[in-house]
C-alpha cells in the first residue's frame, strides 16, 4: 500500500521500530509525489511543537500540479488537549486530496485515544532476532560487504541492550552496520575482529543506562 500510495486520507504508523517508519515514510513520498513538487506538497510536522492550527490548516490545503499532498506529523500522541480535539474533527472530515501520516512510538493502551480513531493503522514492532539478523545481512549486502550470518547474531546481541526488551533496534542495527563497513576499508567480508568497534559502543551505552537509572532513583528518594 505505502510503496504503491494507495492510503486512506489518514494513517497511522505505531510502534517503537522508529527505522520502519521512516522507511514507510520515504517510499510513501516517492509513490505520491514527484520529486520536483515535493517543495509545494510536502510537510513534516512535529506534535507539541509546531502549531496544531499549521499543521491541519496544511493538511485541508489542495496539492499544486498533482493528486495529492503528504503531510507527515512525527510523536502524534505529543498533541496537546487542543491537537487532539483538532485530531478528532479533522478525523471526521479529512481532506481526500491528502495523506495525513501520524507517526507515534506508543502502542495499546498507552496509544491516545483520538489516535484509536484512526481507522488505518499499522504496528510497527521490532523484529524478532531471525528477522533482524536476517535484515542485517541484506543492509551489509547493500553497503556492499558480506556479513556473515553467525557474525550477524553476535552484532545484534550486542545491540539488544539498548531496547529494553531484548530486541535490537533497527535504527541501532542500522548505525553500527555503517560503521562496520566503514572500518573494514576495501575488504569485503567483515569479521568477528571487527566487532571490537561496536562492543566498545555497547558497553559505553550500557554502562551510561545504568548510571541514568541509578541517578534516576536517587533523585526519587
């Protein structure tokens, strides 16, 4: 649907897999509009800090030379109690010469409820370890190097820390692969010694979480 830009007026894309949203996000641009209008027909929004009243005033606004416009609002369930009222009755009339892209990282119950209204809505979660050390494999693939699948498993081990729920992200996957492939230079295989660069990573974020946590029941007591 998002490659062929074949939307409702309105959609939402939930979840914590923030490197599936962007993704999403850039396919759907490149299906709506060509690049040369982008200019006229292409807005990026963030909720709580740009005014509600220029985001869905954009929204209502007719595209220039194509079909459709694409306004894109990143932490939707930011919107204060007004973004969400004006959510809500924009919801009930929406432009049908525009796709509104609510992007929000909460899921389930701690999803807003005018953001449950949206009738087109996709669950970003991340991926399971198969999933995401098979998608490492092809994004080294596309960088051009060869990334071993047993090295792959040790990479995302070593960036599931940070998640808080044992998977790695893919936004994380994604930076430590690039300098992976920036390290090795001309070779073409990466290696298990090579991983050296991002353990030093994982443990410098690991050791700062704990810090935060501790510095964080500190300040509670």
């Amino acid at each position: 649907a998002f490659a062929a830009g074949k939307l409702s007026p309105v959609v939402l894309l939930a979840g914590p897999e923030t490197l599936y949203a962007e993704e999403l996000s850039a396919g759907l641009l490149a299906a709506l509009i060509p690049a040369d209008l982008q200019p006229f027909n292409y807005n990026r929004f963030r909720a709580g800090q740009d005014p509600t009243e220029l985001i869905f005033g954009t929204a209502g606004t007719l595209p220039m030379f194509t079909e459709r416009r694409l306004v894109i609002v990143q932490d939707a369930s930011e919107f204060d109690r007004k973004g969400m009222e004006e959510l809500v009755r924009y919801l009930a009339s929406p432009s049908p010469s525009t796709v509104l892209l609510l992007i929000a990282e909460e899921t389930g119950e701690k999803l807003p409820a005018a953001l449950k209204k949206v009738t087109e809505r996709y669950t970003l979660w991340r991926p399971f370890p198969g999933e995401a050390v098979t998608w490492a494999v092809e994004r080294a693939r596309g960088l051009g190097k060869t990334l071993p699948e047993e090295i792959a498993q040790e990479l995302f081990a070593l960036c599931g820390g940070d998640s808080g729920d044992g998977r790695a992200a893919l936004v994380d996957l994604a930076v430590e692969i690039e300098k992976l492939c920036l390290s090795v230079g001309e070779r073409k295989s990466i290696n298990a010694d090579d991983l050296r660069v991002v353990g030093r990573d994982a443990e410098a974020r690991v050791l700062y979480q704990v810090e935060a946590a501790v510095a964080s029941r500190h300040l509670g007591q």
